[in-house]
C-alpha cells in the first residue's frame, strides 16, 4: 500500500472509496456520480449576505 498523503483526492477515490462502495453493493453506473458540476461556479458574494442576515434574524 502507498502512502495515503501522497496520493492525490482522485487517486483516493479511485484506489479505496470506488472499490469499497461497489463491494458493499453499489453499481457504479446506476448510483454513482463522479465529479459533477451543479452550479455554473458563480458565487454571488451579495446574495449570499442576504440570506445570511435573514437566517441570523430568524435565529
């Protein structure tokens, strides 16, 4: 075995997490997504402060 804090994230994924999840019964095709974007990377710094102000509000 290889020294985990060389190894890269994807490395890990690839080497341990992957293999683990399809041996306690996972189907890589049908339930498992790999690096996958969900946003458009954008972060709306203003926005996020308006929600921010409303939680603490609520609070």
């Amino acid at each position: 075995m290889s020294d985990k804090k060389s190894l890269s994230e994807r490395d890990i994924c690839t080497k341990y997490i992957t293999p683990a999840l399809e041996t306690s019964g996972w189907n890589k095709h049908t339930q498992l997504l790999e690096e996958v974007s969900f946003t458009d990377g954008k972060i709306y710094q203003e926005a996020l402060k308006e929600l921010e102000q409303e939680l603490y509000q609520r609070a």
